[in-house]
C-alpha cells in the first residue's frame, strides 16, 4: 500500500456528523512482549506475616533509629531527565512504527491529552452525557497509560482487580485473579477502547508539545510532535500520575557497553536466558521484576539504597462461583469498589479483605473503641503505634525467610508503613536464598559508578552483560505542565512554581479556563484506588460541561480566593499526617516537596464534601 493511501486510511470523516474519525492505533512491535504478574503460592508460611509483637511501641528508641534511618538517605537521591544522549531510553519499543497520517489544523470541542485510565474513563461518561466532539491525544503506540508503557515481567496491579478496573458491568468482565497482571490489565483497556468506540478518536504516536489559551477566540491552541495545530474549546489533562520515567544520575552511566533500559521500556529483544544481569533499586517494580527474572538469568545483583516493606499478597484465582455469580448481582463491582473505597486504612484497602468487599460482612475490622475522644496527637501516637507493629511484622518476615542474617538485615525497612510506596510479594524475599541472586546493599548513598563492563560499588566491579534501571517515575510530575499557556501568557508551572502548586479540587488551575487536570496534584476523591479517583474526576468534567453548555457560556474558570483556600486546606491535611509519612520517598518528592503540593492527603470523603458544597453554592467558579 501506498503512503498516501495509508495516510487518507489514517484519518476519515464520519458520514453521520462529518467530524473526523481517526485510525492510528500502532501494530503491536513484536510477540515477545508477553508474561504474568504473581503466581499463587501454595506455601502458608510465605503468605502470612509472623504474629504482631503485642504491646510494642513507637518508642524515643526505635523513633531515633527511623530518624538514622532517614537523615543517612538524605540528599542522596539525584535524578536526571531523560533528555540528550539519556533519550533513547523513552523510545516506544512496544509498537511498530507510527502510522503515517496528514498535521490537523482544525477544531473540537474537547482535547484530551492521554489515553490511560483516565481518559478511557472520561470518554465513557462524555460519549454518555452526548458529548461526542473529542478528541484524543497519545505519545503511546495504543490506549493503556501506565499498562501500555510497563510490561514488564511480573507486572500485577496492587489494589485487588475487581475494584481496579473500572466499568466491569458494562464489560460483562470478571478479571481472572485477585490482583490481575499488567498484561490482563492491557488487555482490558484495549477491550474498552474496541467497545466504546475510542480508537476512532484517538490519534496514537502524538505528543502534545504546547498548549496555549487564545482569550480572544475562547479556546486552546493543542500543538504536537506531529505537526498539528487543533483548536479546542476545552482541554484535559490526562496525563497521569506516574508516566515520566526517572534515571538516577550515576557517574560514567553512558559508557556501560551491556544492554541498559529502564523498567518501563522493557526491552523483550534482550533475552535474559543465562545473562548477568544487574537492576537498580528495590521500589514497587523491582519488587515484582527481580522474582521473574531471577528464574531465567544466569546471575542477579539486586542494587539497594532503601528496602522496600514487602507485604504479603496471597495471589489467587477467580472462582468458578465467583465468575458464575458475580456478572448475575446488580452493580457487583461498584458495590464491591464503594466498600474498598470505605477502607481509609492503606494496608487494609490495598490487602481487599474478601469478605467485607463481597459484602458478606459488615466491617472490615473490628473498630477499637476508646474510653474518650482522641485528640489529634493521641489519634496520630496510636496510630503510629500499630504502624510501628505491622512493620515489626515486616521485619520479622524477612529474618523468617531471608536464610544469610546479612542479607536479612538489609532487606529491613525502618519508616512507617506505607511512607514509601507499600509493596506485596511471596516470592520476592525468598529469590535471595538462590545461589546466584545477590543483593549488593548500596545504603545510603546508592550507586555511584558505573564502567563499560557494569556496576562499581565499594571498590568491587560487578561485570554485567544487561542494566535494568529500576528506578522509578517522577511523583505527579509536572513535566506537562511547563506547556502549559494560560491567561496572559503565562504558563501552569510558572505559576506554580512562584506560587506554589495551586488549585481548586486539583482540577482547575486560576488563569487557566477550561482545563481540567485528571488524577493530578491536590485531586481526591478516591484514596488508593486511581482509577476511582479518575472515576469522580471524569463525573466532575462532564458536570462542568454540561454547566457551561446549559448556561449557553463559553468558559469556566475559579476564582484566586477558592484556590488559595484548598490549597491552604491541602497544606494543613498533608502537616496533620506527616508524621506517618517520616521517611524519603517520592510520595514527599524525597523530602522536598512543600506541604500539599503533591496528593491529597484529606481522605477520599472530605474531598467529596468540598466538590459538593462548590457544586452547590457556585461561588468557587467563574463562567462566562
Ligand atoms: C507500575 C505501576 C503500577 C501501578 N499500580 C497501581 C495499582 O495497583 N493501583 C492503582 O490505583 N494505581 C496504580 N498505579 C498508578 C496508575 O498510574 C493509575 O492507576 C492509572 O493507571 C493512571 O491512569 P491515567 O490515565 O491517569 O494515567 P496514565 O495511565 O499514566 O496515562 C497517561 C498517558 O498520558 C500520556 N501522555 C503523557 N504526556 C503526554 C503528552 N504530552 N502528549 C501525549 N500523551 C501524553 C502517556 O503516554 C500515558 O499513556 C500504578 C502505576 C505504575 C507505574
């Protein structure tokens, strides 16, 4: 086929409204992308945690070893962006290449910049309340976001699968485990996008490079990679949460001469099969990388700066009753996600207590009940208390498990639970019983050199045929965000970084009408489930639309005094429970972010209430 044939099969016009519609979804770059998340252990002794040591405090003793802990790490996380020689590490290797078609210079009504979660999401409620001149925008090859980029070995979701993915009534879906693999997970996106009708909307291989608020013409000027420049009366931020990877800066990294990539651009052409293979950090991926790889590769040195909490995960299979009964109950997964998101408790929620989501039972737990109301402190004492214990717990589990004392020791976690990113596994701990996986304590300044044959720590070399770097994503990044052109010329982080982050709900940004932030800085209203967050954001758009349109206005914009105040109010619920957040961890911007720049910290309830009260007395919001 021609090019010109295939660029006028890219982009088609819709014979019913005469709007575009689009193909551009990227073939898939090769069948060696495939694999699994948690297997199901059969082993009791690994899927349960040693009994809670009763009656132990957060005492001045174990506090000054969390502070050690802490203030040896300090300042010893640098990461760079990966730009210049680093770029070649964003590379799409997941898809074939992009499917060629003509720059748009035309109009809709909504842009939105992504194609996760979110977006699919919010294209659901807006094709459902009649909005249908949208469009889409995605640096990726296909939909998925954070499925589409990771995919690596042993990719699962943490929180359980029936409350992850979203509109499983709508599908007919019932997910095959409790916590699904990244894999099924993709899957299942791509099953929305076909159902829904998303893929004739989104224009794949794009990114938006600009967006710029025209105040004469009411609209944004979205200009991308690709040449285009689209007008659009609304736009969205889509763009995710955790989707900029980092690189840690490490001296002479550019000049190892094995394979090296970054856990969420796995390189499935590089066959691990009897490899030395080495992986920086031990964060929420390696967790669930080093237990896979380590049963194909030749040898595996795992890097440590900071050990992860490994919680257990007891994996396990759907049922057949479940899947025979489940898609029969009225709204069984929205029920089911309505209790989880009832759970304020992160390792409670994130654990799903099958019983009380299936609603079997009323409560999850028992409720302690005190003889008087708490105040604030004795609240936060108390529940530093039983933080303290579930972490002696973890501790405990890793002496259980890990036979080398040295190794053990290492693997221990002193911060409060789930200060850094919690992590779930039975399997992780026990791959460093094998012979020929290593753990390489790099505490606490991490790694710091590199060579043409691999890693360099403590005066020993560590000869590596393949470097993975595990090393994470920047937190709420706003690497978007520096695009950004509102009121005045003046761009989103400009104005946040002079500012301070500020918002009104983390949806509205002052000065900047019309757009939406999904899933980003200051959002609520779901705690540890995102894709119930994204859920209440994308009602909340299509609420904010169907204002404007009903009031025959253009714009919504709020005012300076709502956002000062939520951001106030952000600020004092982020102080108000610092103290079990007391560690480095990208959750805090490895302690130097400001108080409520990053997520909400108020609980998924009280954001709620303050969506409501908006919503109700429209003072926040100015539409004209
Ligand atoms: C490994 C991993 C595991 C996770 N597990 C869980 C879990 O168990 N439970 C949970 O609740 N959350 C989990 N998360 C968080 C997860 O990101 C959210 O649950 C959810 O998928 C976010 O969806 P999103 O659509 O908001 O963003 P994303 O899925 O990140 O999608 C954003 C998309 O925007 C695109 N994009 C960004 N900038 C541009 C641009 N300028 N132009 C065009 N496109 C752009 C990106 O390519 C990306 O595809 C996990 C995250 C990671 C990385």
């Amino acid at each position: 086929m021609d090019r010109a044939t295939r660029m006028s099969e890219a982009v088609r016009i819709d014979p019913k409204t005469g709007r575009k519609l689009f193909a551009t979804r990227a073939a898939k770059a090769t069948d060696k992308i495939a694999g699994k998340g948690y297997s199901i252990v059969e082993d009791e002794a690994l899927k349960t945690l040693p009994p809670p040591p009763r009656g132990a405090v957060f005492n001045a003793e174990e506090q000054a070893k969390y502070r050690k802990f802490k203030e040896a790490r300090a300042g010893a996380a640098h990461y760079i962006r990966l730009e210049g020689e680093f770029a070649t590490y964003l590379e799409d290797v997941y898809s074939g290449t992009p499917v060629p078609r003509d720059a748009l210079d035309d109009d809709c009504e909504v842009l939105v910049i992504g194609a996760g979660f979110g977006a699919l999401l919010l294209w659901y409620r807006l094709m459902k309340a009649g909005f249908t001149d949208v469009r889409f925008c995605e640096k990726g090859g296909d939909v998925g976001g954070t499925w589409y980029w990771n995919r690596y070995p042993g990719i699962a979701c943490d929180v359980e699968s029936y409350s992850y993915l979203p509109l499983l009534e709508e599908m007919g879906h019932v997910p095959s485990m409790k916590f699904a693999s990244g894999f099924e997970i993709l899957e299942y996106c791509q099953s929305m996008a076909e159902r829904f009708g998303f893929y004739d909307h989104c224009l794949f291989h794009t990114t938006v490079e600009a967006t710029v608020w025209d105040d004469a013409a009411k609209r944004w000027t979205v200009k991308t990679d690709r040449g285009d420049a689209m007008r659009a009366r609304f736009v969205v931020l889509a763009n995710g949460i955790l989707t900029t990877p980092r690189l840690a800066k490490i001296d002479g990294m550019e000049t190892f001469r094995g394979k090296a990539f970054h856990t969420s651009r796995w390189n499935y052409n590089v066959d691990l099969e009897g490899k030395r293979v080495g992986i920086i950090g031990t964060g929420a991926t390696a967790v669930q990388v080093v237990p896979e790889i380590a049963k194909v590769v030749k040898a595996l040195y795992v890097f440590q700066r900071t050990p992860s909490s490994i919680d257990v995960r007891d994996q396990r299979a759907t049922t057949e009753e479940e899947y025979a009964t489940w898609p029969h109950e009225r709204d069984w997964a929205v029920k089911r996600r309505e209790r989880l998101a009832l759970i304020s408790a992160g390792r409670t929620a994130l654990q799903g207590n099958d019983d009380f989501l299936s609603g079997k039972v009323e409560a999850y737990k028992q409720q302690k009940v005190y003889e008087r109301e708490l105040t604030p402190k004795e609240m936060i004492d108390a529940q530093l208390n039983s933080n303290f214990r579930v972490m002696e717990q973890i501790r405990a589990r890793v002496d259980s498990v890990v036979t080398s004392p040295k190794t053990a020791a290492a693997l221990k976690p002193y911060y409060p639970y789930g200060c850094k990113r919690p992590t779930f596994h039975d399997e992780f701990l026990p791959t460093f019983n094998l012979p020929h996986v290593h753990l390489v304590d790099t505490a606490p300044t991490g790694v710091k050199l590199i060579n043409e044959r691999g890693i360099v720590h403590d005066g020993v070399e560590y000869p590596l045929d393949v470097l993975i770097y595990a090393t994470g994503f920047e937190w709420m990044g706003t690497g978007s965000f520096n695009m950004i052109q509102g009121r005045g010329g003046r761009t989103l982080r400009e104005k946040w970084e002079t500012e301070g982050t500020k918002t009104f709900l983390g949806m509205h940004s002052a000065g900047f009408p019309n757009l939406f932030i999904m899933n980003g800085p200051q959002g609520g209203g779901g705690q540890f489930n995102f894709t119930r967050v994204a859920e209440m954001h994308a009602h909340y758009i299509v609420w904010a639309l169907q204002t404007v349109r009903a009031r025959g206005a253009t714009t919504i914009d709020v005012t300076g005094e709502a956002e000062d105040e939520y951001a106030q109010h952000c600020a004092e619920m982020d102080v108000l429970s610092a103290p079990l957040r007391d560690c480095l961890s990208y959750y805090n911007g490895d302690g130097t972010a400001k108080p409520g720049s990053l997520a909400y910290y108020g609980g998924g309830q009280r954001w709620h209430d303050r969506r409501e009260a908006a919503q109700k007395s429209m003072s926040p919001y100015r539409i004209e």
